[in-house]
C-alpha cells in the first residue's frame, strides 16, 4: 500500500516527528511505500487550499495519516477537510491528541480510523489487514465507528524499543531540517517518564496503559531504552549521510534517568564523535557522577524542567515536589563541570499569582543558569492541570482553540490587570531577570522594567512590538563594554547568558 503521512506542525517551532520516521521503517521493512510531508512554515510557505490538493491527487496515496499534537488540532481538521476533497481514501490520525482526544475526533466524521498511543506494530498490523480487506472492528489502539457507535478499543502492550528497525530519514528533507535547525539534530535513546506532572500527558499516557493492561507501573515497563549500540549507530549514519551536523540533541523525557545508561552511552559517543550534544535531564536525577561523564563526553547543554521558581505552585499545581535548593544544586554542579545549563519555565499557570511569578524571575537571577526557556502555560485536554483550570474557571475556550504555539500568549484569563502583567513578562522576560540579578546591568534593567510595569494597557501595545529589537540594541551595546547579561537569542522565548552566546559568536 501506498501511505502518505502528514505532520501539521505550522506557526510552531520546526520539530523531527520520530514516531513517523519509526512508522515509515516498520512500513518499509514489510514492503510498503511511504510518503512524507511536513507542513512547518519555517520549512517554507504552507500550502494554499489548490496547492495541497494538488500534492494529495500527485501521491496518490491508498491511506493518508496524520500525527497530531493539541495545539495543531485546528490546522489538521483543516487539512483533513481539504484531503477530503482532494481523494477518496480512509484518513487515520495518531499522535498525543488522538490519544486523549479519540472519541472527539471521530465525532467530527473527519477521521475515519483513530490511533492511541506508541503504535509501530498496530498501525502495520492495520495496514495490511485494510489490504486485505479484513475486519478491523477489534484491533487493539484503534478507534472507529462501528454499527453507528464509536468504539475505543484497548491499547496493546508498548512496543520493544531494540527490536524496531531505524529510523527512516529518507522520508524526510532531512538536509532541509538540519539547514533549518542551524545544524542542531535531534535523537532519541529512550521513551518515557518517572514522573506524573499535571501539565504533561505522560500521566494520561500511564493512566490509559495501566487500565487497558491491567498492570502496575513497573510491570508496564513506561520507560525503555533502545541499546547504546542502536543510538551509536543511528549517529555514524547520520554524520556519514549529512552535512553541517553542529549538535545532537537528545528529546527523551529524561536522558539521565539511569546513571549506567549515561555512562555507557559516554564511554562509546566520544569514541565515534566530536560533536557536542545536549541532553533533557532531572534535578533528582543528576549528580557528580552524571555531570563528569556528560562533559567528559563533550555535553554542552544540560536542560532542566524547573517550570516555577514557587515552590507552592510546583507542589499543589504541577505535582513536582524538588526543593529550590535542589535546583540551584543541580545547576552549580552543571556549572562546575562546565556544563551549560539550560531551564524550562512556565508562567501563566492557574492559581499563580504575580509573586510566584516573581519567585520564578528570582530563582533565575540566584541561580544564573547558561539560557532559560519561558512559555505560557497551556491546558492540554485531559491533563490533570486542564481540570484544574476549569475548575478555577480560568480558560478562554475560544482562544484556547485558535492557538497554534504556547509561546506568544495564554488562553488563560485572570483578569486584566494580572492578564497585562504576564505579556509584560512573557515579552522580555530576559530583563526581569536582569533587573533582580547581581549583574552589573542590574540598575538599568530595574529602571526599565519599572518603566514597563507603570504602562497601561494601550501604552503597553504601542510599545510592545519594538522591545525584541530594543533588546538587541541593548544586549550589543552591553556586550561592547563587556558587561554580563541576559539577551533574547535564538529564538523570542529565549534567554541567553551573554557570556555564552559572545563566546559561540567568537
């Protein structure tokens, strides 16, 4: 069969869909063909109604899928809906919001089949049962409607990740990618999460699998990895078929879960590769031990899920329960090991007030990590803190439908004065830590925030638009004297130590 998959992933940051390229491989190996496309305008311009027909009707495809997270479930009805028109073939979605949102989606009749969950052996197990023209009513991670009703059937157990075959880059304009990314590339060594935060799905995932299974966490084996030599391969052939690879980035949940998995993976990376890489880690999961072999590896960046300086809003919102000590111990060993340390942050979560945000801007300015991400928060249906939002009455609904990204504004409303307060922060975030930092640009930044806190709402819209090329003017202006500070680099929601990005620039 002849299967096209689509991955909407517009106005959103250019992401590498592994689960499709697992897809393609599986497909592949059991004499499929598979076709690819990305819908990503930093990839190039999304395509007009006319102009995506046109590619459908050209690739003829017998089975179109689509992998889909919450934020681009708008742009995938639309697509779908255009698919329609373009041919007359089953269309099946997979991906986290299928996962959570199965019976909502078959309720639009967009979508003939829907996918819950890791599925490389369903989905080939369906492929060629659809081939043959079986009966699919009782295939495990499906859903369909069957006899006028929606049916939602089990999930099967997780799939072995050492007995997949590789990824299939062919697929993709992996060249394009790379180019895209500035050379960054992403990899993955394992899949799952210890923890059960509010805001991910990870719990959802567990919840579901644990129920379908009938079995305990550790007897559901949620965390897996694929075996050094898999992941030290996968890197040789990347480097062997692909230019201008400046950094790996590895995407699993938690890279340095297993201490003998980081060490192992150290010991046999520097002996193939030079090139540096960076890895999600823990604070609770990371020691002397994590850090020596990491850097003796040539780890650049260590990231760390922070999300609040308030321990409160950690605790009873997020279900994280590490210490601010903690964090600002685990950031003085990256440090220590000359390790740049890279924080995730949140603001904008339900019942967070303007000084658990400020705590989170004064964690920061102690802690003074290499670069900090900050996002708004956002409540992704059937997430522990998406029922916590409804129940502090705190979503606009139809903003929270439109959104394609979590980066440029909140679908939470928490009245005006504190809804002004979070743009101001969420726009220039980089200069709040400044201002409540022991770097010598401190006294300026203090100035210039005040400034900014004291505008009303359409003072603030005036000035709003011009603070990214402000910061710019500021940062050279700062970094020519030679003093430290915090800039918006690489990307709007991101702060950069400019002792770091001087240095690269160097």
């Amino acid at each position: 069969m002849k299967i096209l998959f689509l991955y909407p992933n517009a106005n959103s940051q250019l992401g590498f869909n592994y689960g499709v390229a697992h897809m393609a491989a599986v497909l592949k190996e059991a004499g499929h063909s598979v076709s690819f496309r990305q819908l990503c305008d930093e990839m190039g311009p999304l395509p007009s109604r006319e102009e995506f027909i046109q590619f459908v009707r050209e690739a003829a495809p017998d089975l179109i899928g689509f992998s889909v997270v919450t934020n681009q479930w708008g742009y995938a009805r639309t697509l779908a809906r255009w698919a329609r028109e373009a041919v007359s073939v089953p269309l099946v979605i997979g991906g986290i919001h299928a996962t959570v949102a199965a019976r909502e989606i078959l309720e639009t009749g967009l979508f003939d089949y829907v996918f819950r969950g890791e599925c490389e052996e369903a989905f080939l197990e369906f492929v060629e049962k659809f081939q043959r023209g079986e009966d699919l009513h009782d295939l495990s991670n499906l859903g369909l409607v069957y006899r006028g009703s929606v049916r939602i059937n089990p999930l099967r157990r997780l799939p072995d990740l050492t007995a997949l075959p590789p990824k299939d880059y062919g697929i993709l304009d992996f060249q394009e990618m790379i180019d895209a990314k500035g050379g960054w590339v992403g990899l993955m060594g394992s899949r799952g999460c210890p923890f059960s935060c509010t805001y991910c799905f990870n719990h959802l995932m567990v919840q579901q699998y644990r129920k379908d299974l009938g079995c305990g966490f550790r007897d559901l084996g949620y965390i897996r990895h694929f075996r050094v030599d898999q992941i030290i391969a996968e890197i040789q052939y990347l480097t062997a078929n692909y230019r201008n690879i400046r950094m790996f980035i590895f995407d699993d949940d938690l890279f340095t879960f297993r201490k003998g998995f980081v060490k192992e993976f150290c010991r046999e990376y520097k002996r193939v590769s030079d090139i540096p890489f960076v890895v999600n880690a823990h604070v609770g999961f990371f020691d002397e031990d994590r850090a020596r072999a990491l850097a003796d590896a040539n780890c650049r960046i260590v990231k760390f899920g922070v999300e609040s300086g308030s321990e409160r809003i950690r605790r009873r919102i997020m279900n994280r329960h590490t210490s601010n000590e903690k964090i600002l111990s685990s950031i003085r060993i990256a440090r220590n090991f000359g390790l740049h340390a890279s924080i995730f942050l949140m603001i904008g979560l339900p019942f967070e007030t303007r000084e658990d945000v400020m705590e989170t801007v004064r964690l920061m300015a102690t802690a003074k990590p290499g670069r900090f991400r900050w996002s708004f928060f956002f409540p992704f249906p059937g997430t522990r803190a998406h029922e916590l939002s409804l129940q502090g009455g705190y979503i606009d609904l139809e903003k929270m439908n439109t959104l394609m990204n979590f980066t440029d504004s909140s679908c939470l409303k928490f009245g005006e004065e504190h809804d002004l307060f979070l743009e101001k922060v969420g726009r220039v975030f980089p200069w709040f830590v400044n201002a409540h930092s022991d770097l010598p640009v401190r006294d300026y930044y203090r100035r210039r925030v005040e400034d900014l806190l004291a505008l009303s709402a359409s003072e603030w819209e005036k000035a709003s638009p011009g603070l990214i090329e402000e910061d710019g003017v500021l940062s050279e202006a700062f970094a020519q004297k030679g003093l430290s500070h915090y800039a918006v680099k690489y990307n709007r929601f991101m702060g950069v130590i400019s002792d770091y990005f001087l240095q690269e620039g160097a």
